[in-house]
C-alpha cells in the first residue's frame, strides 16, 4: 500500500508542478504581448500612416487578442479549481446543508458536467493565445522587412 500512495503522492506532486509551470508561461506570454505592443507603438511614434505599417498594426492586432486570450485562459483555470472544490464538497456532503442521496447524486453530475465543459475550454485558450502570439511576431518580422526596404 505504500507504494500505490507513494504514486499518489508524485501524482500530486506532478499535476502542481504543471499548474505552476503552466501559469508561468501564460503569464510571461502575457508581459511578452504587452512590451511587443510598447515597443512596436515607441517605433511607429512620428511615422506617417502608410500602407507598409499594416502589418506592424496587425501586430499590435494579434497581440491584443493573445492577451485576451491569455486572460481567458488563466479566468479559465481559476474557476476550474473553484468548481472542483465545489465538486469535492458534493462529493463529502460538507456542504452548509446536508445533502439527501439524490441530491448529492444529481450535484455530483451537474458538476461532472461543468468540469468537462471548464475541462475543454481551457486547451483552446491556451492554442489560441499561441497562435495570435506567433502570428503578431510574423506580422512584426514582415513590417520589419518592408521597412528595410523601402528605406
């Protein structure tokens, strides 16, 4: 029996060292998406507004929508830990009111189901947040080009 709570345990161990991991990196693609758009707005600042700067504002553009969702994400896992709880005390019955069999029952798959649901959303935050990131850094990588060579 040691053994099997020893895997308990380094199970534990394992899913908090990924939630920690994975928030680091949500929250450093975060300030990355905000100095981007500092530094691409203190390199346009004077310029006249001409059609080689489209990409530089599509850009800033994705950048914005990686913060989102990057937001979205953290939001996201935030209440996915609060619903577990909530699912936890079903689960006990230690919530204020004691619960009948029924109702433990039915509070049990209602938040099954909110879980699956919480469960799903967050990858897609994550994918999401990824792509807009990469896509404002091509879009920068080409306004740089096109400023190259035009000058």
């Amino acid at each position: 029996m040691k053994t099997q709570e020893y895997f308990e345990d380094a199970q534990k161990e394992l899913i908090k060292q990924y939630r920690d991991a994975h928030s680091k990196y949500v929250h450093y693609q975060l300030v990355l998406c905000v100095a981007a758009i500092g530094y691409s707005v203190s390199l346009s600042l004077g310029l006249k507004l001409v059609a080689y700067q489209i990409p530089l504002g599509l850009a800033v553009g994705f950048w914005a929508i990686s913060i989102i969702y990057g937001f979205s994400a953290l939001a996201n896992e935030l209440l996915l830990i609060k619903t577990n709880h909530e699912h936890f005390n079903i689960i006990l019955n230690t919530t204020p009111k004691t619960l009948t069999e029924k109702e433990q029952f039915e509070g049990n798959n209602k938040y099954r189901e909110r879980l699956e649901d919480l469960s799903q959303k967050t990858p897609k935050f994550k994918r999401n947040q990824e792509m807009a990131f990469y896509t404002g850094i091509v879009c920068f990588i080409v306004w740089c080009v096109l400023k190259m060579s035009l000058n």
